[in-house]
C-alpha cells in the first residue's frame, strides 16, 4: 500500500509519519529510543496543531509557548515535529539563516557527528530545542523556572491593555522523570506558587530499561500531585486525540494552579515490542521495523517517507494560529514601546541577554579593614546594591537566606499572590533549585541561587547543564571551608572547589576579601554565555589595603600579582580566606630577606583565558618554589605550584571544633606556611 493514497485521515497519516520518521532514524542510526516516540505521537501532534502558540518562521518569539521534551531520550520525537512543522532556523543572534531547522537530512543523520540531531536535545545546537534534556527530571525542573519567569516578567511590564507576557509551558515527562527526585521538588514549589501557566503531560507507559516499573515504582503519581496542589486529568488512550485535547482545553481554563495530564500509552505502539521495555532503548531491527509499517499501513520499503500534504498541512495548522498571534503581539509591542519606552527598552536588553547599563556604578568600594567581613556578607552587600538596577536579577536560596546573604533587603517575597516580589524562596530543594533557575535564564531572567558549598553536591546535574547550555546563571555558595567549625565534617566542603572547577565553562571564584567579592559578582553579572560559582566565606577576613597591594580589579583576569617581590625567589598563591594568610607570610618572609610574591587566584577559569605571556609575568616559569593555601583538597594545583612546589590544602575530611582549634590541626597557620616555603627553598636545584 502506498501512504500517499492510504485511505487514512491526515490527522492518523501524520501521526504515523512522526512515528515512522523516529523509527527509520533510530534503525539507521542503530541507536536511540523508538518506542516512546510511538506512543506519544498523538499527545505530540495534538498539542502542536491544536494548542501551542508558537511561529514557525520566528521561533524565539517572546511571548510563544515553550515546549520542553523532558524524556530527552525520546528526541526524535521532537526532531519529527520541528520538521514537519516547518520551523526555520535562527542563528545564534536571533537571524533567520534561511534553512529548516530540521531538514530530512538531517534527520537521516540522527546521533551521527555535528548533526543537528544528537541524541539528546541540545540547546544553542537546533533551533526550537527550548532547554538541553537528558538527565532525567531536568527538563520538569526547567519548566518550572520557565513559568516563573513568565510571571515575573508579565508582573513587571505587563500594563493594562497590553499582556505581553501570557504564555504557558508545556511539558512532556515519563515514568523516569517522576522516579527521580528533582521533578518531585520542582512539581511541589510550582504547586505552591499557583503556576497555572504549567502544564506536565506525563506519559504513563508503566517500562524502563529493565522492565515494568512495578519493579520498583508503583505509587499513584497523581494522588501524588494532588497533594502538591495541582489540577490532575486522566488520560485512558495516548491514540485518543479527542479525550488528550479535552484534557488540554481543560488546563487552559484552570487558573489557578498547574495541571498533570495522566497519559496512559503502549511504548513502541503498533510493533512487536510494544509495550515491552525492548522498544525502549535500542533500534526495532529490520523486521520488526517491516512489520510495524504493515500495521501502520505504511509501505514496508519505504524509509524516511513523508507523505504528500502531511508537511504542509501540518506547518499550515501551527502558523495560521502561531504567526497571527505574533503578529498580533509584536503590533501591540510597537504601541507598548511608545507609551512605555522604559520598559520596552528593557524588554529588547533581556532578549539580548543584556544586563540594564549602568548598574556597575552601583558597586561598592570597601575601606581597608583588619577585621574585615565574610565575603558571604560583602557579596549580599553588592547583591543588595545592584539588584534595584537589575530588574531580570531574580533569586533566592534554599531556605539558607539568612546565612547566605542572598535576600534582597526590604523586597517582598515571590509568591503566588504577588509575582512581582524579588526574593525567590526556593525552600531546601537545591535539586529543584538548580534546574528551577537554568529554566528562569532560558527565558530572559539573570537568576542566581543560594546554598553552602558543601550542598554543591545536591545541585551538581543544573550546575552542569548550566555550562552546557551556556547559561549565564549564578551559583552563590556560602560556608567555603573548614571556616564552618563546629558544624563538622559534613558540612565542611573539602572536595568542592575540585570539582566545581572541573567542570567546562563554570568560572568558579573564591574570593579573598570584600573588594575581590565585589569584582565577583561584577564578573558574573558580566557573563553571557557563562556561569559563574561564587564562592563565599562564613568567617571574616581582612580588608586588605589597596594602596599597598593591587586593585581588586585584577580578578577580572582571574589571577594577579597581589604585591610583592619584581623579581622573587619565592610565590605564595592564596584564594578566599587563605589569600590573607599568603599576605602574612609574604610580610615574614621579606622581614627575613626572601624575595617573595603573593599572587591572588580567585578564577582558575578567568585565568587560564588569558594569554600565556600574562600568566607567565604573574606566575614566572622560572621560579619554581611555590606555596599554594586553600582551605580545601589540594586536587588541581599542581597546575600552579608544579612539581617543586608545595601546597597547604586539605588531605582529610575536617572536624568538629572551632576554626582556631581546626586551623591549628590542620596546618593553616603563619608558622606552618612559612615553615612550608623555607624548607622549600632550602632544596637543591
């Protein structure tokens, strides 16, 4: 039988079409997930040409609907439906290049290198992938974020007669998602916060890679989501469109509160497997990819097949909604720009991914101080000065405010009966909080997050997918060392800073005092394709004394010559807390006539981005006695200190004591470095 002249509707042809383009994708390939693209391709068709709101010919339209495939393993899914919807490609500034977003070709080139079709949706990589997905749970994370945003950004520059800002969030989720804790936490604060612009549509299909999920999870997810406050719909048939598009009209019309769409589909609908975790995660192989193409009706030879009128049909029915309804909204923008040019001004720097101009003016210079501040209480104090200035700046921490120094002083709280607050309270959801703010940065906001650094551990997957992305999104981490006393070992980061640095495009900072913490944050807020850790001191340090050393501004290249030495036989390298204690012992030192250097390191990231002559001048090949203090492990820095240097770092877990008795025991003192840096240079060439 030939598909062009199948008696079939074109609603079932085009549904077939999206299940067969994933099934010949994944079977060249010989590699990806079929099945849940088969199930799921009537939840997918029917919300794309009935529901979203969304362009085709200008996908990062503000006000479009945003839709997040958060079972990433399922993209050919995604990739069928931004091909056949016609979606055009954008570059990296928002201009269109003129080509498909996703072509047929590439689609035959699905998981095959520098494709536009990896294996999971990449962000940045094809045009209309909303968030990078994968890691299961992310993308429900993402979602949530999405949402406030939109909230936020209609409770600031929406004006009466012009909603600028009414779009929903879409999300398609699995058994998987709901199994892993992110989406748990994600789901509870949006169901807090009334979020009745979100809208999970959960593909209930009872199968993971080892088999049914009665293996290990058979509670009643929406009984669950009641419970988080949230509207929940069933759904008996994926293959039922009437009944997936009842569900939908009805989350149109709840308002207020998010809304789970339960979804009860066969994994690899209509082949041999179906219904059998062997459609999951591996190719039909050749005959069951004929034998499912007979019961589709569909010709059994025919590989990549897109029926005469299903493209046109398809894209005609997203555009002629999506395409009015943007120009609908860039004509009331046009009006909106002349009566509140302010606001639209803004509106154009976020889409740019702008920072308000003018905002660093507002950054305070710190006095020279021997008792100084926590770089915890410097870094609120900047954060307090600048965010009035910076009306995307939205954030909060995971109920650690107090001691983190993340409120926004005198600001109200974000909550459900005022989106307009500042102070995000994200609740002790590090998981969700993370992937929460990675949504909030995809859709204009500049978020940042609070948490010790020690909890870096339950944020980690965000974090990374951050760098991924290239979001420039702001991790605060407070409580950097064995500084935190007697709290102990679990909540004194050792290994942290290692890690944080490990990963690509993280510019993790730890600065020394309260004008290094004030160049912190002036670096992250400068960032537009990068995150940034900061990473803040719970205990005081001194403010050291510019005149005598360098400006702070020398962070901006992430390490510098503090002061010291032009030509020293000794460099004693320091970051956060530790960079005083370098200061001290480069002042004994040269009280004994060593010629010593002290060099600041607070970005290893910043650092390495400069050229090698730079970090040649700061950090002379030639002078290879080199002392590195940081109150953590010593992972990484034989980078710096080489193999004839030395470090004072942490090679144990920390203890239960207060900080004088910890520092002893652990070697930071003055006598000890110095002690460190003498033997050093006693050793033969």
């Amino acid at each position: 039988m030939n598909a062009n002249s199948a008696p079939k509707a074109l609603p079932r042809l085009t549904i077939d079409t999206i299940r067969t383009l994933a099934i010949d994708a994944v079977q060249k390939a010989n590699s990806g997930h079929p099945g849940t693209p088969m199930g799921l391709a009537p939840v997918a068709y029917t919300l794309w040409h009935d529901f979203l709101r969304y362009d085709p010919e200008k996908p990062d339209w503000p006000n479009r609907d945003r839709f997040v495939l958060s079972v990433g393993h399922a993209s050919m899914l995604l990739y069928a439906i931004l091909h056949l919807a016609g979606v055009r490609e954008i570059d990296a500034d928002g201009n269109p290049t003129g080509a498909p977003a996703v072509s047929l070709d590439d689609i035959k080139a699905f998981r095959q290198l520098d494709s536009k079709t990896p294996g999971h949706p990449e962000y940045r990589i094809t045009t209309g992938v909303e968030t990078t997905t994968g890691p299961l749970g992310q993308g429900c994370g993402n979602s949530v974020g999405m949402a406030i945003a939109e909230r936020a950004l209609a409770a600031r520059y929406n004006k009466p007669g012009y909603p600028l800002f009414d779009h929903d969030v879409y999300v398609l989720c699995g058994d998987g998602d709901m199994m892993e804790g992110v989406s748990s936490e994600a789901a509870s604060i949006a169901g807090h916060l009334g979020l009745s612009n979100l809208c999970w549509i959960y593909d209930s299909n009872h199968i993971s890679i080892e088999g049914s999920t009665d293996l290990a999870f058979d509670e009643d997810v929406g009984k669950r989501f009641e419970s988080y406050g949230w509207h929940v719909i069933h759904v008996d048939d994926a293959n039922d469109t009437l009944a997936v598009a009842q569900a939908l009209d009805s989350f149109k019309a709840t308002g207020d509160r998010p809304t789970l769409i339960v979804v009860r589909s066969v994994i690899g609908w209509g082949s041999p497997r179906a219904g059998s975790e062997k459609a999951h995660g591996e190719a039909l192989g050749e005959e069951n990819v004929r034998a499912t193409k007979r019961v589709y009706g569909w010709p059994e030879d025919a590989q990549f097949l897109v029926p005469d009128g299903v493209l046109e049909a398809f894209s005609a029915a997203l555009a002629g909604r999506g395409t009015e309804a943007r120009r609908a909204w860039e004509a009331l923008f046009e009006r909106y720009a002349q009566e509140f040019s302010q606001e639209a001004g803004e509106i154009e720097g976020l889409r740019r991914g702008e920072v308000t101009p003018g905002w660093e003016a507002a950054i305070p210079d710190f006095p020279t101080d021997a008792k100084g501040l926590a770089t915890r209480d410097s870094g609120g104090k900047v954060l307090n000065a600048v965010a009035p200035l910076i009306p995307a700046l939205l954030g909060g921490a995971a109920d650690l405010s107090p001691s983190t120094k993340t409120d926004i002083k005198g600001a109200a709280s974000f909550e459900a009966d005022d989106y307009a607050g500042k102070n995000l309270h994200f609740g002790v959801r590090e998981h969700a909080m993370g992937s929460i703010a990675n949504g909030m940065a995809l859709s204009y906001l500049r978020p940042y997050t609070g948490t010790f650094l020690v909890f870096a551990d339950y944020m980690r997957a965000p974090v990374r997918l951050a760098a991924i992305m290239e979001l420039p999104v702001i991790f605060v981490f407070t409580h950097d060392s064995i500084g935190v006393g007697e709290d102990g070992p679990t909540h004194q980061p050792i290994e942290h800073l290692a890690t944080l640095r490990a990963i690509p495009g993280l510019d993790t900072i730890r600065p020394g005092d309260a004008n290094e913490a004030a160049e912190a944050w002036k670096a992250a807020l400068s960032h537009t394709h990068e995150p940034t850790a900061l990473i803040f001191s719970r205990q005081a340090m001194p403010t050291l004394d510019r005149q005598q050393y360098a400006p702070a501004s020398g962070l901006a290249r992430g390490g510098y010559v503090l002061g010291g030495d032009e030509d020293p036989e000794l460099i004693l390298i320091g970051t956060g807390s530790e960079l005083q204690l370098a200061v001290a012992a480069h002042e004994r030192l040269s009280g004994e006539g060593i010629r010593s250097r002290v060099v600041s390191l607070p970005s290893w990231y910043l650092f390495e981005k400069q050229d090698r002559a730079y970090r040649d001048s700061v950090l002379p090949p030639g002078v290879t006695a080199r002392v590195a203090i940081e109150q953590a492990g010593g992972f990484g820095w034989d980078r710096y200190v080489g193999p004839a240097g030395a470090t004072v770092t942490m090679s144990t877990f920390g203890a239960s004591a207060p900080i004088a008795k910890l520092q002893q025991k652990f070697g930071f003192t003055l006598d000890h470095v110095c002690d460190v840096a003498r033997k050093l240079l006693r050793q033969p060439e």
